[in-house]
C-alpha cells in the first residue's frame, strides 16, 4: 500500500520541492516547468489549475492532456527502483517525472532531458 500513499500526495505540495530542488543546482522553475509540459502536455494554464485545485497525482496524471509519447525513452534508477521496469502505470508516470527532474539537478541538458 505504500504506492496508494504517494498517489494520493497532493501535486502541489510536491512540486515546490521540485523547484526548490534545482534552484540549489542553478536551474529555474522555468526548467521544471519545460519538462513538466513535455511530459504531460499541460501548459501554463492547466498547471496552474492542477496546482490551485491541489489535486493528488492519481488525478494530475489523469487529467493531462497527454503523455508524451517519448516519455518510454527515460531511463535509469530513481529512488532505488529502475524505472523502465517499473509495471504499475501511474508509479512509472511519477517517477518519470521524478526522474526528469534529478536530471534538470543534475545539470543535463535540456535536449537530453527532453529526448531529443
């Protein structure tokens, strides 16, 4: 059961961990941001609704327009769990993203962020 309590977190209270986490690395919240859209096709506006209606990830990930179909291409260990082996759908989607931002941390280029 420990999946169903990271999937009920609230988005928002996550995501400035998230900016907090590059800051100290010289990224911005601009740069969470970008990777952020690639993988969830969200734009400014629907960030900021997911943010302000304080919605879990169970229904962040639901409610994105789209998932990027490159999003299969990130690769690698988070949180100790390999992530292209990951099965449950929603847990892959945030790590994933939780991924994408360790790499923005870790001062990857952009391009390579965004499988380009």
């Amino acid at each position: 059961m420990k999946n169903e309590r990271v999937y009920r977190m609230t988005f928002s209270s996550v995501y400035p961990l998230y900016i907090q986490k590059v800051e100290r690395k010289g990224r911005t919240k601009a740069d969470v941001d970008t990777v952020i859209y690639w993988l969830t096709g969200y734009d400014d506006a629907g960030l900021a609704t997911q943010i302000d209606k304080n919605v879990d990830f169970e229904t962040f990930f639901a409610d994105a327009p789209q998932i990027n179909p490159n999003a299969s291409k990130i690769k690698g260990v988070i949180c100790g769990y390999r992530v292209e082996k990951i099965e449950d759908p929603l847990m892959k989607k945030i790590r994933w993203l939780d991924k994408l931002v360790d790499e923005l941390a870790k001062g990857k280029s952009m391009e390579k962020i965004l499988r380009s």
